[in-house]
C-alpha cells in the first residue's frame, strides 16, 4: 500500500497551518509580463494613472513585478476564518468509477456563502476600498460568482456595491441576483441605458446579450464618474492572481503533508483568477527550477482566447475606456454565443497567465460545453457535489487525464480546481438534461473579423 493510499477523503487544515502571506509568481518569471500600456499615450501606466480607477494599494500589488510575498493584512485573515482553510479532496469515488490507477484530487473553494473562490479576493479588495475611505465599488459579473462575492465582501465593510451584470446572466439566473440583492447590492444588466458606452453598444449591437467586457466598460464608466467610487474586477489582473494564491499554498501545504506531489495540475480558464491562483506556487517551483509539473488550462471552445487567440495588446473592455494589457485575446468585441452556457465567456487572458503560455510553461486545451455538463453529470453522481459549469471544464480534463492513465497503465496524480458549486446554474443543467443544449465553436471568419479590430501597437 503507498502513502497516497492513507490519505484521508477530506484533508482540513489547522488554522495555524494557514498562509499568511499571498505568492507573486511574477517575481519568479525571468520574462514579466508585458506592462500595462496607456491607449492614448501608448506608454506604461502610471500608478497614478491607475489611481484614477483601482485602489491605491491596489495599484501598487498590480505593478509590482518582483515582491514574491505580500503579508495578509489581519482583518482579511479573521474573514478568511470563516471559510478557510478550504479542504483538499481525495476523488476515491470519482477514481473507482473511472476505474483508473490514476490519483485525483481537488481543492474545492465552494463552501462559503458565495458559493466560489471569488470570496478570496472580493473581500481583499473591499478591505483595501474601506481602508482608502471609499464610499463603494463598482464591479462587473458574467455568471454571478464575483457580483455575489463581492456584495458580501461589500456589506462585511459598509461600502456600497454596484453591480452590472451580463445581460444573458441576469436573465438566465436570476437568483445569483437575488443573492446579490440580499447583501445590499444594486444589480444592473448590461449592456445598460445608464451608461454613455452601454447606450453606445447597444446602438452598435442591437438585442445583443452582452459580454464580460460590455459590463467592465459600464462599470469603469460608473467608477470614474462616481465621486468617492472605485471600480474592482474578480479576474486577469495580477492583484487578483496574487489574492488567488491562497488557494495553491493551500493546496501545496495539504499534500506536503502527506508527502504527496501532483504530476498533472488543472484548472479552469476564463479570465485567469482560479487557474492563477491554484498553479502559483507549483509554478514558483517549476520557474526556480525546484520541481516539474504538467500544468493544463481548459478553457470553452466558444470562447477559447489561449487556444485560438492572439498574443497582442488589446483593450481589457469592449467600450475601450480600459488600459491595453498585452494577452492572449478574441478581440475586444468578441462577444460569445447567446447558447454558451458554461461561464468564462471573457474575451481575453490575465497578462501572467498568457506570458507562462507563450514561453510553453503551460498547456491549454477547448472543450466544447456539452462534453463539460457530461462531466459535471458523472461527478456529482460519484463525489456528491453539484459542480458549477466553469469549475466543470477542469472535471472534464481530469477525467480525461485520469483515463489516459487508465489507458497507459500509469499511476499519475491528478490536482484540480473545484472553483465552486452550480446550484444557481440550474438553466443550464436543465438544457443538458432535457438534450437541449448545442455546442457552438466560433469560425476563423468570425474571429478574425474580431482580430481585425486589435489596436495597432508594435
């Protein structure tokens, strides 16, 4: 029998056991990723250019390339009390179906009111708004993990909190925005009339069901013209993968316990914040040359920016009131499919995130959403949990890693990201239950109507 075999289902941390610091990966990158650029100037932002929109201690953990540890102020470590440390789970079920020598586990984020990792960095980020004296926030929010999230985090501290949510999502889940509601929140689908750019987009594109990055350009809009307001995001910047940290030093400091060293890392892609978080300090030991790892992002084939996008500068939102951050993209107006029902529908990657990719320190791999809602299926029917379609993506690269396993005769171990649970998508499990639900995979012609509108920066 190996020491693998003795791990315990569920493996809880003590809270002494806990991080105290968050991990900047960025420090350990030989090559940073590419600075965030001024789309008027076409030169580096300035802290006090970013002041204007984010935090001010926020603006600083976002340029901050060489810091590789950020201590935890303690009013955040007394809420992370609350729900953390997260468990890590050993998938005995999961294996025993799939019939694989393989080893599976998963570090599950989905057992606080929010329902998902997004809690890590929304309650930072209302820590530092209050701390600054701020009045509130404004945020956007595709499926409603961040919008929920954040309305908690917001009312913990007595800031307000404006929420604009992508149009489809308010529609399809309107529950997530009662939540939302319940803590305090204004929610508002976007694109809106409220906003100069959302009247401008929907003149531009009309009925559309909106896009990640219609509602970021609402919210900046809103943030800016707000006295007393700053605008904060749940995913791609770099404040939010150093927050999202917490999740892998977890992660790592559970299976160091049991002497155990994952072979295979997974984790869901949209804009970044969880893969981010959870690979961070496995790929702090890959980048010092300490260890090897596999990692993989699996991303929908509807919206697959690593996988077919382009590495170049582009507008963070679709009503280009954004900085350019270099990253993999679809293109500022890329806006997914109205039947795309899996969450992380974001046009781009986080800036880190698209650098680890282009130098080969990372896989990504598309999968197309009914294949994800199969997974999703198999695993709440063996492990218990009703998974959230974003966190399904990486159920669906595991298991197919753990069947190649199988097929290979190989005894590898398997981590991946449970970002949360799905019990406010029940719309879309419905589709899937009632064979209702189609993929759709976008055609070279569509993106590169997109690719054409990429803003000419050398």
């Amino acid at each position: 029998m190996s020491k693998q075999d003795e791990v315990p289902y569920k493996i809880y941390l003590a809270e002494h056991e806990a991080p105290t610091a968050w991990y900047n990966m960025r420090a350990d990158m030989k090559q940073k990723p590419a600075p965030i650029l001024n789309p008027g100037t076409g030169k580096p932002v300035t802290p006090e250019e970013l002041g204007h929109v984010f935090c001010d201690e926020l603006v600083k953990q976002e340029l901050d390339n060489d810091t590789a540890w950020f201590p935890i102020p303690d009013e955040i470590r007394k809420f992370y009390r609350m729900f953390r440390p997260s468990p890590l789970v050993r998938a005995y079920f999961l294996e025993k179906a799939l019939g694989t020598p393989a080893k599976i586990y998963y570090k599950f984020e989905g057992s606080n009111t929010s329902g998902s990792h997004k809690l890590n960095s929304a309650v930072a980020q209302a820590y530092y708004a209050k701390a600054q004296g701020l009045k509130g926030v404004t945020t956007e929010t595709g499926a409603g993990q961040w919008g929920t999230a954040l309305s908690m985090a917001c009312a913990f501290f007595g800031l307000d909190c404006r929420v604009y949510m992508v149009k489809c999502s308010y529609e399809q889940k309107p529950f997530r925005r009662e939540v939302m509601r319940t803590y305090g929140a204004s929610v508002t689908p976007s694109p809106s009339m409220e906003t100069e750019i959302g009247r401008k987009i929907n003149a531009e594109h009309p009925g559309t069901t909106g896009s990640l990055g219609c509602a970021i350009s609402e919210a900046v809009e809103k943030a800016v013209t707000t006295e007393g307001y700053r605008y904060v995001l749940g995913s791609v910047l770099a404040q939010v993968l150093l927050h999202q940290s917490i999740i892998g030093l977890e992660a790592k400091t559970a299976m160091d316990k049991y002497g155990v060293k994952p072979d295979v890392i997974i984790g869901c892609a949209g804009g970044g914040s969880n893969l981010g978080g959870l690979i961070s300090p496995f790929m702090g030991e890959k980048l010092r040359g300490e260890k090897d790892y596999r990692f993989i992002a699996v991303e929908p084939a509807s919206c697959p920016s690593l996988t077919r996008g382009r590495y170049a500068y582009d507008f963070c939102d679709t009503g280009r009131v954004c900085p350019l951050q270099k990253m993999y993209t679809l293109g500022h107006d890329f806006i997914p499919s109205a039947n795309h029902a899996g969450g992380l529908r974001y046009h781009g990657m986080s800036a880190s995130l698209s650098e680890l990719y282009a130098q080969g320190l990372m896989e990504a791999r598309a999968v197309e959403q009914t294949s994800v809602f199969a997974a999703a299926q198999q695993f709440a029917r063996t492990e218990g949990i009703l998974p959230a379609p974003e966190s399904s993506h990486a159920i669906r690269a595991a298991i197919d890693e753990a069947l190649r396993c199988k097929a290979e005769g190989k005894e590898e171990t398997i981590l991946f990201g449970l970002t949360g649970t799905g019990y406010f998508d029940m719309v879309a499990y419905q589709k899937f239950n009632d064979h209702e639900m189609s993929d759709y995979v976008p055609t070279d012609a569509e993106l590169e109507a997109s690719f054409a509108k990429l803003p000419k920066i050398g």
